[in-house]
C-alpha cells in the first residue's frame, strides 16, 4: 500500500507519499479500507517531530479515517467486511489500509457518506469527553469554545446547542464568527479586537462561562479563570499558546472552579473504547437526525498532504480538511 512518511521531521515538504508494507489486523482489530481521512493539529506537531505515536501506533500521521472494512482479525464480532465505518486512530490515517482496534469503530451515521465521517470520530471524542463526561455541561449553562471555527470548535458549538446550552465563542475575523452563529454561537467575540473576558461578562451579567473548551493553554489560562462562573469548568485540550502558565489559585477557590487538561491519542484502549461508544450513543443520533452535522472546510488527494498542512498552518480554514486516499 502507500502511506504518507515523514523521513525527517521538518516542514511540510517532509510528508512524503511512499509504498510501505501492508498492515495485518492482529487480535481484537479490523482492517480499514481508507477513504478518507482529516487533517488534525497533532498531525502537524508530528510532522515537525514533537508528538510521537504511542508505543505500538502506527508509525504514519491520522488520527481519524473513514472507509471500508476489508479484514477482521480473532476475536471481532459485529463488525462485516464491506461495513462502512469511521474510526478514531492513534496514528495511520494518512495510508490506504489502517489497522483499527474494533473498539474504536464507528458505524457511518445515517444519512452521511463514507468520505464525509472522516471529519467525525476526532471532532466528537473530544468534544464529547471534554465538554459532557469530564466538564459535565448542562442544558441552560453557558460554554465558551476557543477558536470556533475549527474542527473541534464547530462540532463543541452544534453539540452544545443541541443539549440546551448558550454558546460563545471566539474566532478570528468576521467570516469566521459568521459561519459560528450558522452552527448556533449565540455569543460571537473577534478576539483580534475584543476581549473575551469582557464581552462574556458584559453578555452574561458578570456571570461568565460556566464550561470553558481552550485549545490555547498557556497563554489563556489567566482570562480563562477570570472567565469562569463559580463552580465553573475550564478544559484544556490544546497548547498552541504555550504549555507553562501561572494559575492564581485564590481566584480558582474563590469560584469553586475546576481545571482539567486531557488528551485523547495516548489514553489506554478501554478508555477510549468508552469514549467511542458514548459517542455513539449520544452523538450518532443527532447526526442522523439532522441536528449535528460534519463541517468540512475542502478535501485534498492525500497524496498533497503538505499543501492540505500549509491550509491547516494557515488557519483560515472553517471545520476539517479532508485528504482521500
């Protein structure tokens, strides 16, 4: 098969299409088809040589894929060869063939095409273990998603309105922030112009956020405490702001509050089996319904990796970028 490598660590030019050896399904795992799979900000730490794959992992960047199932190895029931599926991966999306542990399958939703459920398994772990089984997001609280027009932030603005929520958010620009309030912002803020601990305050009455997804770390960490509401909940899931802050924990006592930092490519099997399948029970039916759908900003040829990266690195993308196989 062909996978996309990354011989020496470095720009985008360093994802190189190759021919590699085809992988076999071991032990509680199916082999995938890939169709497609999603560019994530892991990917690019990986490219650049700073995010290694978990011991075992595939070696190739993709972190989601969708396909078709093409083997099943011992000890896999419920799954067919030919079932379309998506899955989330610790690594190898970017190949034609993925060995995927059986618990992280997820059938395509209803209504959906295979290539399109690739912008979803990622997008919907994350968010659904940050925002609803870690931070405990109820409906008339209010959240405030970091850099809503990203993949993780479209998916945390429609879940979040879907469960009864009020939804802020901050992007950059005003195309941005527009196609926020399409997916149901209720709170738009340009952080390149505005505050976002003065707006959330000036809309909520002094309030403020009662859930905080931060994809920024660092570089947040004291608006986002200033931010919260008491007994509010600030979820860090990303470090693009840097990864040592100072955390004036008279502030935190103060509101009762809670910080919690999690990742999801490293967890234990089990862990993310569970994640997966409250995935499926709670966020599969809203897609098929209707109410929650795959954003999905443009789709590359996954052998142009590096041009589907520089988009990414840009950051005027809205949602996923897609690569097919």
């Amino acid at each position: 098969m062909h996978a996309i490598t990354i011989p020496v660590p470095g720009g985008p030019e360093a994802l190189v299409w190759a021919e590699v050896p085809d992988p076999a399904p071991g032990a509680g795992e199916v082999l995938v088809e890939v169709v497609a799979s999603a560019v994530n900000r892991a990917d690019l730490l990986q490219r650049q040589g700073f995010y290694d794959p978990p011991p075992g992992a595939s070696p190739y960047p993709g972190l989601e894929c969708s396909g078709r199932i093409a083997a099943i190895g011992p000890g896999v029931s419920g799954w067919s060869v030919g079932d379309e599926v998506c899955a989330l991966l610790a690594g190898g999306g970017y190949a034609e063939k993925v060995c995927v542990p059986a618990g992280q399958l997820l059938p395509v939703p209803a209504g959906l095409d295979v290539l399109s459920a690739a912008a979803l398994p990622e997008v919907t772990a994350t968010v659904w273990s940050n925002v609803f089984m870690v931070a405990h997001l109820r409906p008339g609280e209010t959240l405030l998603v970091h850099g809503g027009g990203s993949g993780i932030g479209t998916m945390a603005v429609q879940l979040a309105k879907a469960v009864g929520a009020r939804v802020a958010v901050t992007a950059g620009g005003p195309e941005k922030l527009e196609r926020c309030r399409e997916l149901g912002a209720d709170i738009l803020i340009d952080y390149r112009k505005q505050d976002f601990v003065e707006e959330l305050h000036k809309v909520t009455g002094g309030v403020g956020a009662d859930v905080i997804l931060d994809i920024v770390g660092a570089k947040y960490l004291e608006r986002n405490v200033d931010a919260l509401a008491v007994n509010g909940r600030l979820a860090i899931i990303g470090l693009q702001g840097g990864r040592k802050g100072e955390l004036d924990l008279g502030k935190l006592l103060a509101k009762r509050a809670a910080v919690t930092a999690t990742s999801l490519r490293g967890r234990p099997l089990a862990e993310k089996a569970t994640i997966v399948a409250a995935v499926h029970e709670h966020v599969w039916p809203l897609i098929a319904g209707g109410r929650v759908r795959a954003v999905v900003d443009r789709t590359l040829p996954m052998r142009d990796a590096a041009a589907a990266h520089r988009v990414v690195e840009e950051g005027s993308h809205v949602g996923k970028v897609l690569l097919t196989a």
